[in-house]
C-alpha cells in the first residue's frame, strides 16, 4: 500500500509501504519530509466455538452406500476434524408416501360420491365441472402436500467425530413444510442459536442462492452459484452426467467475496470449502461450515 508525502516547498511523491514513519530528503528541496505512518491493521476476530473452527480450509468427504447423508470432514492434510450426519428416515418416508396417496385416494372417492349424488339431484352443469376438476387436480394436490408435509424434518448434526458422543452444532429445519423456501437454525453444542440458513425457491430456478442470517435476521454472508451462464447450462443439461459441477461463491457486505465452496472432479463427492479470502476471519466458521453442508445436502446433490 503506496503512502503519499508531501514537503513543505509542494511536492508530493508516493513512497513504498516500508518507508512509512522514516523521515526522508525531498528530491527538490532536499528538506526533510516524514512519511506518513500506516493505518493499524485491523484485528483479526477470534473465532467463537470449539477451537476445530478456527481454520480457513475445510475438506468435506461424502461417505456413500448408506441411507443416511454422511461427511467426514479433514483439513488439506486429510487430518479428520468432524463428522456430519443427516438422517433420512427412509422407512418414515415410505410410510408419509403411502399417506399422502392414501389421502389423495380418499379424496378422489369422496370426490365421486359428491359428484355423483349432485348429477342425479339435477345441479348445474357449472358446477359440476367445478367438482369434476377437484376430484382430479385436488387430488393430485392433496397427494403433493401430504409429500411436502408428512415426512419428518431432517436435521444434520455435527460431531466430534463418528462416535456421535459430543455435538458440536446441529442445523435445524425451522418447518416441515416448506414449499416456496427452506429454512433452518443452526445451534451450537449447548443449543445457543448461532444464525439460519435460508433458501427461496422461485429465486433459485436460474441460478441458487442461499442465505445465511444472524439471529437477529441481518444478513452476513451469502452463497451464490459461482456463473450463471453455467447455471444455466446445468438446468438445461440436468447436469452433464456430473460433468457441470455446482460450485459457489461466498459473499459477504458490499458482494466483497470471502470464500468458495468446490465440488472436487472425482467419482465420490468431495467439497472443499475455502475461507482464505476472510484473512479477518469477519465471518463464524461454524456458520459457514453449515452453510457448506446444505449446499449439498440441502440441493439434494
């Protein structure tokens, strides 16, 4: 960072940062001129939590072949730092799909009945084309929020390690519904609300985006798709075989960019979520570690 001096007889010169403070004969007049000091550096913010955080690379290994969403999560070393889990409660699921087609069904039966005993008491035709309709699109309605509403919440939890014995913070889902946006707290280990995470639906068919909210609702960081060109190109190509990878961009106030989130071109899925550009550490480790957990899981990728 260049500093400017100035001397006494006007002439001015931009100096190199390491002559900052030193006194120095002006070029012109050789009168002493002092280079102005630089500005203190701005502290770097300690990181709140348990100190597993407090680093700028997280590597995240999806674990496959098993029901439930699994990542252990190393340093560039491999070293291993946690383990994340997301349970799909795959036997509830099929139970909450069985109730929402029965529910659909029920529906559709009743629908007929109405249907029925309104032609032969001699209602308008208007209105039975109403009921007609609602047997039929009601129903598959009825069958879309039992899917949306009957399976339970799933939340991913944060351990120490694959023992499951101490949790470090675990990423709630605020509704079971959740059909125009996703939402979901992030806790610490004591149960403390660090943030939310949020998502909106209609915003992400171009181009995802997610939210990551303090707990009094002000925006810090936002995670966007790094091109919209390749967004695109994702949506029209469903993907490429896995060839378009979906990586993002971590942006803090003002779109100033803080870090990234990288799917690695491998056969398993593996994510590295880098920090470095947040030399400050301005943004909760522990908020963007979650963040970079539903960026994956989240998009059911």
């Amino acid at each position: 960072m260049p500093v400017k001096a100035v001397c006494a007889c006007g002439a001015s010169y931009y100096l190199k940062d390491e002559y900052a403070g030193l006194r120095l004969a002006c070029p012109r007049c050789a009168a002493a001129v002092e280079a102005p000091r630089l500005p203190p550096r701005p502290a770097v913010r300690e990181q709140p939590g348990d100190p597993v955080f407090a680093r700028d690379k997280f590597l995240l290994n999806e674990r496959h072949f098993g029901v439930n969403e699994k990542y252990y999560v190393t340093d560039p070393a491999g070293r291993p730092l946690l383990f994340v889990e997301r349970p799909a409660y795959l036997s509830l699921n099929v139970l909450a799909g069985l109730g929402a087609v029965a529910a659909g069904s029920a529906n559709l039966l009743l629908s007929g009945f109405v249907y029925f005993f309104l032609r032969h008491g001699g209602v308008d035709t208007f209105t039975l084309g109403v009921v007609s309709v609602w047997g039929k699109l009601g129903s598959l309605l009825v069958v879309f929020l039992g899917l949306m509403s009957f399976p339970p919440k799933r939340d991913a939890t944060v351990y120490r390690d694959d023992t499951r014995r101490e949790t470090l913070l675990r990423i709630a889902q605020d509704r079971r519904l959740q059909l125009f946006g996703a939402s979901y707290t992030v806790y610490d280990g004591k149960g403390a609300a660090l943030g939310r995470l949020r998502k909106q639906r209609l915003r992400n068919i171009l181009r995802k985006r997610w939210y990551c909210l303090s707990a009094a609702g002000e925006v810090l960081f936002i995670a966007r798709e790094d091109s919209m060109v390749l967004s695109l190109l994702r949506r029209f190509l469903l993907g490429f075989f896995g060839l378009l990878r979906t990586d993002f961009l971590i942006y803090g106030p003002h779109w100033r960019v803080l870090g990234e989130f990288d799917r690695r071109f491998t056969l398993l899925d593996r994510y590295v979520l880098d920090l470095g550009a947040d030399g400050l550490r301005a943004m909760d480790r522990r908020l963007a570690l979650a963040m970079g957990v539903m960026l994956d899981t989240g998009e059911n990728r």
